[in-house]
C-alpha cells in the first residue's frame, strides 16, 4: 500500500513538473490528483472532463494522451482516448499534440471528412506535421 501511495505521489509530481502553469498552486496539484484517482478508478469519461477543464491546459500533455491510449479497449464501449478527444472536441480546440494524435486515428479509420469538419470549425491546431498528414 505505502509503495502504491509513493509511485502515485511520484506520478502526479512529475505530471505536474510537466505540465504546471507555473503558478505553484495546490490547485494543479489537486487537479492532477482527482485525474490520477478517476482514472486509476476506470472513471475515464469524469477524468476526459476533468483533463478538458483543467486550469491552463495542464492536463493538456502527451502523457495524458497516452495515459488514454494505454486502457485497453472494452468490446461494445467507446475507447477511452475517443472519449477523450470528443470531450475536447465539445469544450474548444485541440493543441497541436492532441490534433496531431486525433488526426492519426481519423485519416487511420478513411475517415477524412471529419478532419475537413474539425478545421472548418477551428476546432484542431494547424501544424506542419498535420498538414503532411491530411495531404498524404
């Protein structure tokens, strides 16, 4: 139990080292925290709101990404990383990471028309590298 406590306390330090606006503030560490228990009690929808919400995007990073990416995905349900960037979706605009890595799924699955959508409606963030995507 103590060593589950310790890697927990190491992985929300790192996230937020990573990720903190800056404003060393005990709000992003218990913002990251509540991420850290929702997801760790397969509460993936409530974390994917939480991540959307976060204050100054903290949440915002490759590694909750891949945190996403890592759930295996259950026969019959939404994957984890889909609910996730629909969440963003609803709420703004993706970062350049994130419309990167939904774009990778989108143009994966032949399914281009949504891309076309999401930059109409200024919902992903134009980059080099999504635009040598979406031209392949």
């Amino acid at each position: 139990m103590a060593s589950s406590l310790i890697l927990l306390a190491a992985a929300v330090a790192a996230v937020v080292a990573d990720a903190c606006c800056g404003c060393c503030c005990s709000c992003c560490v218990a913002v990251v925290e509540r991420f850290q228990e929702l997801f760790a009690q397969t509460k993936y929808k409530e974390a994917a709101e939480l991540a959307a919400e976060s204050p100054q995007g903290i949440l915002h990073t490759s590694d909750t990404v891949a945190k996403f990416q890592s759930v295996p995905v259950q026969a019959g349900q939404t994957p984890p990383l889909l609910q996730y960037f629909g969440t963003l979706l609803t709420r703004g605009k993706l970062n350049a990471f994130e419309s990167l890595e939904l774009s990778r799924l989108v143009v994966n699955q032949n399914k281009k028309n949504l891309l076309k959508n999401w930059l109409a409606e200024d919902k992903l963030e134009c980059s080099e590298e999504l635009g040598d995507l979406v031209k392949v």
